[in-house]
C-alpha cells in the first residue's frame, strides 16, 4: 500500500443496521490462505494450500473451489496477469477433494448445477489471425501467435463437452486493443458468468468489451464498452435484467481522469440505471482486478482490489462497511508491485449470509483464530 505504517487496515467503518450482515470470502492475490471474515473483520475460517490460492469460490456444500499459482516453467502465458496453475477443490478442513491441472486455465471458473466447472482459458491464435488484430502497441517480443480467450466445461473427469472460442466470433475492426496496452494478447478475458438463460456473460479488458454470447450459436446478442468504460472486471447478471460491472477507468480516454466507479448497465438499451464513484473520483480508483457483488438487501458489496479496500454501499451511494486487508503476499510478477514485493491486492471478494447453505453448522468462532486476529489487529 502507498500508506504510512501507521495507516489503519483491518475494520474501518461498520454501520450494522445498513449492512446486509455475513461473511466475507476472499484471498490474496498470489497468496497461499483463503479467509473468511465476518463484519468485525476478524478471520473466523482460513484454508491453506501449499500451491497457493490465487482467486477462490465457496460452493453450496461449504467446498472451496480456486484457482492455484502459475507453474514456475516457462509458457506462452508467463508473466500475465490471471495466471494459474489450474482448478483444485478442498473441503471445509482443508482436504483435497478434486483438481484439474491447466495452466491455460485463467482469470476465472465457475461450478454449475450439474457439477461440471467452466474456465476461461488461453489458446494460442494463428500467426494469420494475429496478424489482422489492430491495436495495442509492439515490441520485439511480441509473440508470431497472439493468445485468445475462450470458455471450456468439464466433467469431473476432465473431459470437455462445451467449448466456446471468442476470438471466432469477434470482428477485426470493432474489437480493437487499448493503444495503451500490449499485443501478447487479444482480449484478456477476465470473467465468466452464466445467465439464466444458460448464455455467456464475459469481459474481455484489453478492447473494454463486455457481452452476452448465446450458449448454442456462439454468436454474441449484446456487446457494449468502448467509450463508455475502460478495462472493466467482473460483470455479473442481476435480477433485474441489467449487468453490474467493476469499470476500472485506467487508460480513460482524455479530458477524463482515471478513476474508477461500479455500473448498472440495462442491455435492453445500453443505459446506465445506476452507478457507484468516490468523491473526488480518484478516492475510488483501482487500475486493475477488483469486483462488485449486488447484496440481497440491495447494497453492493465492492472490491478495490489493487489497495484490498472492502466497502459495502448503499442505493444512495452511502459506504456502510469498509475494511481493508492487513494481509500482505508476493507482488512480485504483478504490474505496479510494490518496492518490497509485497501487497495487500485481492481479485475479488463474495459476502456469503448466515443462512447461506455451506455456512450451515460450521463453526465460525473467530476465537478459533485469535492469536492470528490479534496478530492481524482485527482481535
């Protein structure tokens, strides 16, 4: 963090009569625990994996799914961010339950109702393909063959029996790369969701794009963000019909400032409904990561990932919950890492409620972790 050693972390604000009351699921970036915290912000349960946990889910029967860290040998992928080693599922002790060893896999996953797991992964994209995607700038490093995103499912077994390759279906002159950005890749996928439908929503950062993809077709039904937002993450599917979205706003085009803000986007017609901002703007700013979960009472639980600041907001933009996290692991490989290779940045975090199936009869007494919650200040 750029803050004095002084700077609070751990509970800020807390305004219990707002808040949509639970706990808080989330892991450091290329960290090795996974924590779950509740509105005091002291850790209650914690997983650990040796081949660290870089993003994790937990599912309805108190699993934790996640991606692992990048594998330490060379590959196209080295080095960019989302990064992983493939999928591994523990149980609530810890136990390995199941694991699906791919390092193309990134980003993000997702466990559906009929137990199979969808991925975002990499593919490596034709010399002649590469060649026609416009934008981003070069280097002489830059690959003869471009990676491109796409969305696989498997069975427990491994096997795959849906695939789906975006960059089959996009269009050399709409979907163009931030000048601002490299050419290693086309779009940097960097979340997968399923409607109700069963149809794709994805985000790709590198062209500012999110979307709707018909799950038979392939063929996108909606597709907006250029212009309006820059280097988005974690679009999900609401009630409502609309897609909430983390718009991250580096690289926001001139006169604007970079800044960051949540938005309520209607697919219908493209129309901002609602949307989240600091005052001033740049008091909410993360350039990369970072998430945005609407709550059942209606609040939305944000994730300003590149500074690990937690903060739940009200429809009327009030912050009811803030937190930020006291944990630290290797920044490394990661852009903008901090001078002592250490920071605090999270992907993403989820708020599950106290009726929430996987938290049923689980002890959750963060007595349990009280040397390392003092340890924390968060006692």
């Amino acid at each position: 963090m750029g803050w004095s050693l002084h700077h609070p972390h751990g509970l800020i604000y807390h305004a219990p009569q707002y808040c949509q009351r639970g706990y808080t699921l989330y892991s450091n970036l290329r960290g090795y625990d996974a924590n779950l915290i509740d509105m005091e912000g002291r850790i209650c349960h914690r997983w650990h994996w040796p081949g660290g946990i870089n993003y994790a889910n937990l599912l309805p029967n108190g699993n934790l799914l996640f991606q692992n860290l990048a594998p330490a040998e060379k590959l196209p992928m080295t080095g960019i961010g989302g990064s992983s080693g493939g999928l591994v599922e523990l149980d609530w002790d810890g136990n390995l339950v199941w694991e699906l060893k791919n390092p193309w896999i990134h980003h993000d996953f997702q466990r559906l109702a009929n137990g199979n797991s969808l991925a975002l992964m990499w593919d490596e994209i034709s010399v002649e393909m590469t060649s026609q995607v416009k934008g981003g700038f070069t280097t002489p490093e830059d690959p003869a063959q471009m990676l491109g995103d796409a969305v696989r499912e498997y069975t427990p077994s491994g096997e795959v029996v849906h695939e789906w390759k975006s960059y089959e279906h996009l269009d050399f002159g709409e979907d163009v790369i931030c000048p601002l950005e490299g050419r290693r890749e086309w779009t940097h996928g960097n979340s997968i969701n399923v409607t109700p439908d069963g149809d794709y929503l994805v985000s790709f950062r590198q062209t500012s794009t999110v979307g709707i993809v018909d799950h038979e077709t392939g063929k996108f039904t909606w597709k907006w963000g250029p212009g309006d937002i820059s280097h988005q993450h974690n679009p999900s599917f609401l009630d409502n019909g609309r897609v909430l979205l983390f718009d991250n706003g580096s690289h926001r085009r001139a006169p604007s400032t970079n800044y960051s803000r949540i938005v309520e986007i209607d697919p219908a017609n493209n129309e901002v409904n609602w949307d989240y901002r600091g005052e001033p703007p740049i008091s909410f700013y993360s350039y990369q990561i970072s998430g945005a979960e609407r709550q059942p009472n209606g609040n939305t639980l944000i994730c300003e990932g590149a500074t690990g600041r937690f903060i739940e907001v009200t429809s009327g933009h009030q912050i009811v919950w803030e937190f930020i996290n006291p944990l630290f692991a290797d920044s490394a490989r990661l852009a903008g890492g901090s001078a002592s290779g250490q920071a605090n940045s999270v992907f993403r975090a989820h708020r599950h409620s106290h009726d929430d199936p996987a938290l049923q009869g689980r002890n959750l007494d963060p007595a349990n972790y009280a040397n390392l919650n003092r340890t924390l200040g968060t006692a």
